[in-house]
C-alpha cells in the first residue's frame, strides 16, 4: 500500500492534513501471530528505533519468543534499482512483499517526494499528528522548543543523518554517564548495520585517497563537497584570527559509499558490490533515501529477524498507552490501529519488556503509567530533558575569501559568489569540535533538501511574503495565483529591479541554484539539562524552570558567536532562523531539536534518576527502604536514559548505552 493523497487544499498544506484513505481491506484484520502466542511472550520490545532494534536482535539470538510493538509504519523508496544484485536480479522488493502478504497486511509507504517544491506538499501531507497516526515525521511544537522525531519501522535511524559520533570523554564524566564502549557499537553499527564511511567528497574516491586526507588544502580541493571545503576554510581563518583550537574532520556515516576495503581476513571488499547501490549525494537523508544507500534499521531488522525467525513477531500501527506491573511480569496496553475504523485496544504479557520507543513516547507511556497507578516509579520521572544544545543557524551569501578570510576582489573591487551548494551530498558531512569556558561545542555542515530551497530562498529575500502567504499549494507548484501578488512583486524586484541581483536566481533557477550561496550550520553543545516533561490532559508536555529557561542559557549564545565567526570568514552574513528570531508565528529563542535526550535519566539512585545504569527501571514503592530497587525486568534502552548533553549526535552514544544494558538483560549479541 502506497501513500495515498487526498486532495490538496489550503488546510491540508498548513494543517498537515491526514495522510490519505486508510487500508480498507485491514478492517478486520488483527495480528494472527498475537493470537496464536496466546498473548504471553518472553518478552515485549516498544520501539524499532537503535534501542529496540538491539533489543530485537538479541531477544532472537537468544530463542526468545518476542512481541515489537511499533506505532508507526514500514517506510521504503519507491525507486528501483537499475540492475538489482543476484542471479537472476532480484527485483522484487522482498521487504515490500513480505509485510503486503494477505496474512500481514502491513501497511507500506513511500519516502516523500519529489526533490523540489511540490515534494513539499508530500512530507507536509504525510507527517504524524493525531489526524494522521501513519505519517513519518513527527513535529512536536512545544512552548520553548520544537521537536522532530520518526515514527515507523526503523525509528530514528529513518530520518537522522547518519552520524556515528563519540562524545567527549569530559562530557560523559560532566554526566556521570559511565562504561560507554564505544568501540563496540561501531562494531554493533558495522555487523548489524552496514560499514561506516567518509563522504565528503562529490565522488567516491579512487584507491590510494581517503577523506582523511582533506584536512589541509591541497590541489585536490575541488574534489571536495562545497560546504565540506566552506566549513574547513572557515575553521582555518577563526584558529588563525582568534586562537580558538579546533580541528575538521570527516563524519563517520551509516551510508554505503563505493570504496574498497579490507575485510578480517585481509581480502579486498566493497560493500557497494554486494547492494549495487551507493551515496548518490542527493541532500535528503533525513527525508528517506531514495537509492536505498542509508543503513536504516527497516531493512536490518527485515533480513536478520522478521523475514527468518517466526518467534519474533511484529505489530505495527500499535501504539502503547501504558505497562502494568504483574506478579510474574507486566501487561502492556496499547491501540492497533490497523484497519479503517476497526482500532481496539489489546493486552499483552511477558516478562521482560524493553521500552525503546523514543525520549517523548517512553516518557509518556511510563508518566501515564504511574497516573494510572500500574507502576510505582521514581519522583524523577520526566526530569532531566536535555536539547543536547542543538542549534541551527545560516550563513547567506558566501563569497571568495583568501586563506586569511579576506575578501577576495577583482581590481575594479568587485567580490565572487562562493557556492557551497548545500542540497548536495548526504545531510551532514563533517563537523569542527572546540572547547569554550570548561564546555564542549560540535559545530557541522548540513544539507538542506531540494524541496525546501525555494521557500528558503524566498524567505531569505523577504520573510513578510512568507507570514503573508495564504497559499502554499499554490507556491510550491509555481502557479501565481492572486494570493501570491505581494510575494512575487517583492520577488520580482529583488530579482530584477531596484537592486543588484544574480542571474541563477532567476525564476528558471534549479532548487540547487536557489540557495546555493547559503551554508547551513549544525551544531550541538552542553545545555543545562533541565527541562521537565508532565502530562498535559493525556498528552505530554514539557517546560523549563522560570528562572533558567532553554534560550537563556550560555550555549546558544556561545554558538551564534562562533558562527558569526565562521560566517564572516565565508564572506557570508549571519542569519538566525526564523524560529530563534521569533518571526512568523514563533515565539522569541524557539528552538529546533532533532536530537532530544533525557526524560528517564540514569541516576545511582532514585532520588537521582529513573533508571539505573542498565536501564532497569526503578522501584518508586521502594525508596524509602531500597533506594536502588528496581522493577524486575522493565529496562529503557533509548535516549530518555541519556543524563544530559552530550555536544554530538547521540546515535552511537545511545547504541552503546543499549548494548550494556540489552547484553545484560539478555546475553551478548553474536555478530560482535
């Protein structure tokens, strides 16, 4: 079943209306696996994000009967491979197959697209929200901060840009967070997952070169990615100006590139041979790869558990609303949402349950939970929520700047555009790391998306067309309708009248033209870890003390200093988002966060956490007597355990929490 779309309106766009007409045929249809468990398992996985699915794996490995409750749906391109691997090729999409067989009946959607405006209109259409539980993107507005998280088979890794970073070995201690191995999680991302590669160049390299090697300039630079070749430059002129030490370096990714490598047994490989795909440097992880390149866990949990091992069974469009504590283990509730019209809440048992499902669903579900009186927990539940100082911002306008970021101009003084063309190569390609005042700060590249180029390019050019926009079906399909007539006049003259203005913006202008000259700044750092989530009627919520609220704190001004900074040395200007500035509808410092942390946080104890170190679940009946009693196989094993900022993308911090824990709870995993 493909996405299905209802017709455009005004209200779908600015709404996000539903996705489309649900499955008529499930109307009827209930999980046939479920019934025939007797709804008594081993154990219960909520959640397919990197948490469950290590969860998933080990629960099979081990021979446990294992219910994964999912509330999302399966995700995929609807590209084919030109020449699919196998004799003869294969060209089936065995995943696709497998979850539309009549005894399933799983819903299966496709990526949003296309990659320029109208695409728009998809990923709005077929975001989650209450009026469409089937949707991938799930936008949460909250009073401070504005939270983007995933909702489908794969979790996270089908939206998040596929980095693989270690934290600071100061940050972890400044957390308390303890025994982080992470060698074995990039062994777990390698085995489980596919190999980590560089991509920082606009082609993969040849034998004999490697990303490592664009650290210093060389004759060789044009082979780099724009904004790579932009964010180190830039580097190099802040050391050089301010004395600030940091150092470029290419991201490890979760992407399959075509490169030669080295397997155990010293005989040369290439990943890309075995998949016949690889990085085709579209700028659109976080919105689904199109040529099936990004080493999502859809895919991984399919091959290695799903399609293999029928103790393992999988229930999406399920939704978990709360755990009930039994003497011999818990039943967990949760809404099958499968078929039009036919959702009913189901029970199910087992004796150990991992909660994966997310920093917001796992808070919820235990906040909800304990209201319920299911489970007695600890006073810190919902504490300890942390942005991990996420921060965006741009520089517009990126000129030629010499090595010591001086303009540089022709003889009668005129400068040159620098492009760095940020809708092309993966989402994000490198990063600078520096200390400041005894904290930590990762500053990276990111893409920006080909669907969104000509709305940020009018925006750039005048935010008052876009608080006046009264139709965007309109606008992301080219037509100029009357509604338009204030935008395109201000357009038109920016383009060609009144002012200077560039040729490749014209209205012919590719997405990749549109925005060409505008680097997109992604950055992490060290809030102070303080944000409290609560329910809110059913629903969660989240705020900050009053007197330290998110935007206020030293981060975020440390941040858009340095990106002044870098900005200048791009010949660029400095421009916050729209969302920090409080234009359009936001409030002042709003914050975008695609990185949430904390909500269940470890702590030695109750009176300091939710969870122990690995992640069992504390007693909250017990602290007056046993401060460290914990709830009998019930483990969170996601990023609402994480205890505070962690300056860098959490992905491989998170695996290795999980790992310690999952091992623990259930034996070691057997590919490392």
């Amino acid at each position: 079943m493909a996405n299905r779309s209802a017709s455009l309106t005004r209200r779908n766009v600015v709404q996000g209306a539903a996705a489309g007409v649900l499955a008529a045929s499930a109307a009827t249809v209930i999980s046939k696996e479920v019934e025939a468990q007797d709804n008594k398992y081993d154990a219960i996985v909520i959640g397919t994000g990197f948490g469950g699915s290590i969860a998933t794996f080990a629960l099979s490995e081990q021979g446990k009967t294992a219910l994964v409750l999912e509330r999302g749906t399966f995700w995929i391109t609807p590209e084919t491979l030109g020449l699919p691997p196998g004799k003869p090729p294969q060209f089936r999409n065995a995943l696709a197959d497998w979850a539309r067989d009549p005894k399933r009946d799983m819903r299966v959607q496709y990526w949003p697209r296309p990659d320029h405006g109208i695409g728009l209109v998809d990923l709005l259409e077929n975001r989650y929200h209450p009026g469409n539980r089937y949707g991938l993107h799930d936008y949460r507005m909250f009073r401070h901060v504005h939270i983007m998280t995933a909702s489908g088979v794969g979790g996270g890794s089908l939206i998040y840009s596929n980095v693989n970073l270690r934290a600071q070995p100061e940050v972890l201690s400044r957390i308390g967070l303890k025994d982080i191995n992470y060698d074995r999680a990039e062994k777990f991302m390698e085995a489980y997952r596919g190999r980590l590669s560089a991509i920082v160049t606009k082609i993969p390299l040849p034998p004999g070169m490697s990303a490592e090697q664009f650290a210093k300039r060389s004759d060789k630079d044009y082979l780099l990615l724009d904004r790579s070749r932009a964010l180190r430059d830039a580097a190099d002129v802040v050391v050089k100006r301010f004395g600030t030490a940091m150092t470029w370096r290419p991201l490890k990714l979760s992407v399959t590139e075509y490169s030669d490598f080295k397997d155990k047994d010293g005989k040369i490989n290439n990943e890309a041979d075995g998949v016949h795909t690889f990085c085709e440097r579209q700028g659109r992880c976080m919105l689904g790869c199109l040529p099936q390149a990004r080493h999502t866990f859809n895919k991984t949990l399919f091959k290695k558990v799903f399609s293999s091992n029928p103790q393992v069974t999988l229930s999406p469009e399920s939704e978990v609303r709360t755990i009930k504590r039994l003497a011999d283990g818990y039943e967990v509730t949760y809404i099958d949402r499968r078929g039009e019209g036919a959702w009913q809440e189901r029970k199910v048992r087992a004796t150990q349950v991992f909660l994966a499902a997310g920093v917001l669903g796992t808070t919820e579900i235990l906040l909800r939970s304990r209201r319920e009186g299911f489970l007695q927990l600890s006073d810190k539940l919902g504490y300890g929520f942390s942005t991990n100082g996420d921060f965006g911002a741009l520089a517009v306008g990126t000129r030629f700047t010499d090595e010591n970021g001086d303009l540089i101009k022709t003889p009668d003084g005129k400068t040159g555009k620098m492009s760095v063309f940020p809708t092309r190569g993966p989402i994000n390609t490198c990063d600078i790391g520096f200390d400041l005042e005894g904290k930590h700060y990762t500053i990276e590249d990111s893409g920006i998306p080909s669907m969104f180029a000509k709305i940020v390019r009018t925006g750039l050019n005048d935010i008052g067309a876009l608080r006046a926009l009264s139709d965007p079906v309109s606008f992301v399909s080219g037509q100029q309708s009357s509604s338009l007539t204030t935008l395109v006049t201000s357009l038109r003259e920016r383009l060609f009248g009144k002012r200077d203005f560039d040729a490749s913006k014209d209205r012919h202008a590719t997405e990749a033209e549109l925005i060409d000259d505008v680097f997109f700044f992604n950055a992490m750092s060290e809030d102070h870890a303080n944000g409290y989530f609560y329910l809110k009627g059913d629903e969660i919520d989240l705020d900050w003390p009053a007197d330290d609220p998110i935007g206020n704190q030293p981060c975020f001004a440390q941040l858009e200093e340095m990106m002044r900074k870098l900005s200048d040395a791009m010949g660029a200007t400095y421009t916050a988002l729209p969302t920090w500035e409080g234009l359009l509808v936001f409030a002042k410092k709003t914050l975008i966060v695609t990185h949430p942390l904390g909500g269940c946080r470890i702590g030695p104890t109750m009176a300091d956490g939710t969870v122990n170190e690995f992640g069992e679940v504390y007693d909250g009946g017990k602290k007056s007597i046993q401060p460290d009693a914990v709830h009998p196989g019930l483990y969170v094993v996601d990023g609402s355990v994480i205890s505070g900022a962690l300056a860098a993308n959490p992905t491989l911090t998170i695996a290795a929490q999980a790992l310690k824990a999952v091992e623990r709870a259930v034996g070691p995993l057997k590919l490392i």
